[in-house]
C-alpha cells in the first residue's frame, strides 16, 4: 500500500449543485453552502465506478450496491484509478468550503443593529477569563458585563464564513432558484396548481478542501450531488499539492498569552494549567451517549462524557474538558448503500468551540499530539470530513473583543 499524500481540492461549478438537500418542507429543497467530505467521496466512488469495466450496478457486495472494491484481475492493471481502488477507503476527505473560507465560531458576535463600526468578533478569552473567575471563587458576589459595541448598542451571534487569511467575514455562494410543477404519482402527470422550488448554488461557485491518498485523483471534472442524471452536480477539478500548515506550538503560545491578558483584565493571577481551544471546522459526530443525550454541559460530568464520545481522551491523555461552548443537531435517515435504516445519532454543529485544561508539560510533545488531532480530527467518521479542528485558531487572539 502507498503511503498517503495530502492534496488541495479546488471544485469550480459548472452547473446547479444540489448538496444535502435541506427540505424546509415537501416543496422546498435547499442546498448546503458547502460540501460535506462524505459527498465529495461518493463523487470519487461514482467516477471509479463509471470508468470500471468489471462494475455491475445490480451486483452488491456486503449487501451494499456502489461500493468501490479492488477486484485485482488483469483489467484492473493500467487503470488509471487503481491506486485509488486499492485504498479508497483509507483516502481521508475534508469538506469543501466556499473559497477555502472556514466558519465562524459559535463565540463570533457583531452589533445587533449593523453600525459598521466593530465588525465581527471574537468573545472566547473574555468568556474563558469570566468563567474561570466565576469558578476560583464561587463566594464573590460578581456578575460578567454584557457584551456591547462601540455605538453602545449590544452584540449579538453571528453565523457564516470567514476568510482565514484577512480574517474578516465573506458571504456564502450564491443560490438560484428553479421552480417545477410536481407529478401526481398516480396519474403519473402535472399535478394541477401544486408547485415545487428548488434552491441549488448558481454555477462559478468555487470550493476548497483536501484529501489524503496515494496519488492524485485522475480526474478534471466530478458529477457532486444530486440530480447528476440531468446535467447537475458538474463540477470541474484541480489538484495541487497541499502546502505544510503553521506551527501548531506558535498558536498555542499566542492562544495562552492572550488568555493571560484577558485573566488579568478580570482580576485574576496567571493560570497554572496550559488551555487549548479546538474550534470544529465541520459537524463532529458523537459516539456513543448514556441515555442517548449529551445535555446540560455545564455540569462537569456531562463534559466528561462528551469529551469521552469524542475520542479526547486518546489524544490529549489526562486533558479535562473545561469549557463546552457547542451546539446540538440529531440526525438519520435511510443509508444508499444497502438501504437499510441509520439510526439517529447526536452531531456537534460547525463552529463550536471545546477548551481542554492540561498540566504543562512538554511543548514539543503537546505540538505533536495538537498537529495529530488537527489531521486526524475528532469523534467517529473523521474520514469522510466529520470532526475537523483547528487548534487555538488565530481567529480567536486578532479578533478578540476589547
């Protein structure tokens, strides 16, 4: 087996996507505004399949139907998706993102009523140093400021992207709306008066991820999506190879003394332990939860057994989940593959934000195991882009409210 090499994905639209169909009812369909890494593996699997000889759509293997499985027979030598073949299931997928922008934490807050005078920002150090204070000394009779902007109005959250190089926030692809009759199912006809609308992302959209495998993808154009059999979904490809990553141990220690300064500006001495913020750049799926429900995170039991579900334990030993600002989504529905019925499983959305404590130790150590989790991201099915994590992202230290 080759060794795994990381590649930059970069999708131009060429026509309407349709990604992970948001139904807000039976007549109204909208696509997601990126595009998740399990469908960008699924695009993979239909252009390998498409392209093999020995591939019978009616034949399933492990009771599951399009599902790519090196055969190893003498067609499968020359094939320029063989090395793929062979380990498509090890290849790693990120999610791809408008542009390569990354989505704003769940700390991220603007002006309630857009003055245009502060922008977005950051509220995470000034929400860890209240907590902490509220924690070190639980008899003090105190109360953390409300946030407000300069114009003196107050701020509220705020949603979206944010371009990481300028760190300022960008706007989603543009959508276009196309509106069809529906068929009566019986008549098997236009059913008179009853409309539906579909909003996919307008073509030039533009997409950003990175996958990991043996050699990149033999391709210049993917079918992403739904509705790929009429003319959707087409998207054209180019491969790059990835660029190294900033060092993780320079983030933490500008993370660690920016959360100083914030300490100091609610009264508080230095802290004894080392605080490391992941940030969720895609929804991380929990594992499995007693009782089926991971509520009431601020009690110190229930952020024990999220960071369990989580898999935090196995990568940062010893490490406490200190600080949980997340949010929650529950998802299931019917499998492709074989058909059968995924169970309903807990999800955390993009953009939350876990604080683990740790005793200090060693620097380069810790470096290590944060470029680790960076890679390998967090909770179940990192392979297919769920759980990627951004470690004290710079994000959270220049744009920090003052």
């Amino acid at each position: 087996m080759g060794e795994l090499k990381r590649f930059v994905l970069r999708l131009t639209a060429r026509s309407p996507l349709l990604i992970g169909d948001r139904r807000a009812d039976t007549q109204y369909t909208e696509s997601l505004d990126h595009i998740p890494g399990s469908r960008l593996r699924a695009a993979f699997a239909r252009a390998i399949l498409s392209d093999c000889p020995l591939f019978d759509p009616a034949e399933a293997r492990d009771g599951r139907r399009w599902w790519v499985v090196y055969q190893g027979r003498p067609e499968c030598e020359g094939c320029p998706w063989a090395t793929w073949c062979r380990q498509f299931e090890e290849i790693r997928f990120t999610q791809a993102t408008p542009g390569g922008a990354r989505i704003l934490p769940l700390t991220a807050m603007g002006c309630k009523v857009d003055c245009g005078r502060s922008g977005v920002m950051d509220t995470l150090l000034r929400r860890l140093a209240w907590q902490q204070r509220l924690r070190e000394r639980p008899d003090e009779d105190w109360q953390p400021p409300r946030f407000n902007c300069v114009c003196g109005g107050r701020l509220e959250n705020r949603g979206g992207w944010y371009d990481p190089r300028a760190a300022r926030p960008v706007s989603g692809p543009r959508r276009q709306a196309f509106t069809r009759l529906m068929i009566d199912p019986i008549r098997g006809a236009a059913a008179q008066g009853q409309l539906y609308t579909l909003l996919p992302i307008a073509p030039g959209a533009e997409f950003t991820a990175q996958v990991e495998a043996p050699a990149p993808p033999p391709c210049a154009e993917l079918r992403v999506g739904a509705r790929t059999t009429t003319g959707w979904g087409r998207c054209a490809v180019v491969v790059t190879e990835a660029d190294e990553s900033e060092d993780v141990g320079e983030r933490i220690g500008r993370f660690q003394a920016a959360l100083e300064a914030a300490r100091q500006a609610a009264g508080l001495g230095p802290a004894r332990d080392v605080y490391l913020a992941l940030t969720l750049l895609s929804p991380a799926l929990v594992g499995p939860l007693p009782d089926g429900s991971p509520a009431q995170l601020g009690a110190a039991e229930s952020r024990a057994i999220l960071a369990a579900a989580l898999g935090l334990d196995r990568l940062f030993p010893g490490a406490e989940l200190a600080h949980a600002f997340t949010g929650y989504e529950v998802k299931g529905g019917w499998r492709l593959s074989d058909g059968g019925w995924a169970e309903s499983r807990h999800y955390l959305v993009a953009g939350s934000v876990l604080v683990l404590r740790l005793r200090p130790g060693d620097a380069g150590e810790l470096a290590e195991r944060c470029a680790r989790a960076e890679r390998l991201g967090i909770g179940e099915r990192t392979e297919d882009g769920f759980g990627q994590v951004e470690v004290c992202a710079s994000y959270h230290v220049s744009e920090a409210v003052r």
